[in-house]
C-alpha cells in the first residue's frame, strides 16, 4: 500500500515540477490521476480484507473510504479516459 501511495504522490510531483518549469505536462498529469485514483482504491479494498466482515459495516470508516475511493475512478475524468490520453501522448511521441 505504501508503494502504491508514493508512486502516486511522486508522479503528482513530477507533474507539478514540469508545468512550474512550464514544460508539457498532460501525460504526467493523466498519469498521476490514474495512479493516484488506483491506489486509493487499492489501499481502501486491502483495508476491507484486512477487516474482514467489519470492513463493509458502514459505521466503519474503511468502508466509507472505499466508496470514496471507488468514485475517483469513475468522476472527474474516468480511469479509461485518463489511459487514453496517455496512450494518444505516447503516440504522437512515436510518430512525430
């Protein structure tokens, strides 16, 4: 879980420095929105195994953690649009 987090926050990172220095940036953005939706989700479900049955009781903040996790994949900018941006940025890359 805590590798998932930092790859998340470094990508964040990464994106952050290239458009401070005011370098192209759309790739690193899609991709630290990705990574960081995934391992939120990730690190939230594993929270749940680790519970067990108590994870889905919704008195439990892993569950309401998890619910809130699971929307970032799904709202601002979904986890399928944000690998078709990357994938559109790599191309072009390759093609010219």
């Amino acid at each position: 879980m805590t590798t998932a987090r930092d790859a998340a926050r470094l990508l964040t990172w990464r994106a952050a420095m290239m458009k401070d220095a005011g370098e192209k940036y759309t790739r690193e953005a899609a991709m630290a929105k990705l990574m960081a939706s995934e391992a939120a989700t990730m690190c939230a479900h594993q929270s749940i195994q680790v519970l067990g049955g108590m994870g889905y009781v919704s008195d439990m903040p892993a569950e309401r953690h998890y619910r809130d996790a699971r929307i970032t994949e799904i709202y601002e900018g979904t986890s399928e649009i944000q690998h078709l941006v990357i994938a559109g940025d790599v191309i072009k890359e390759y093609q010219g």
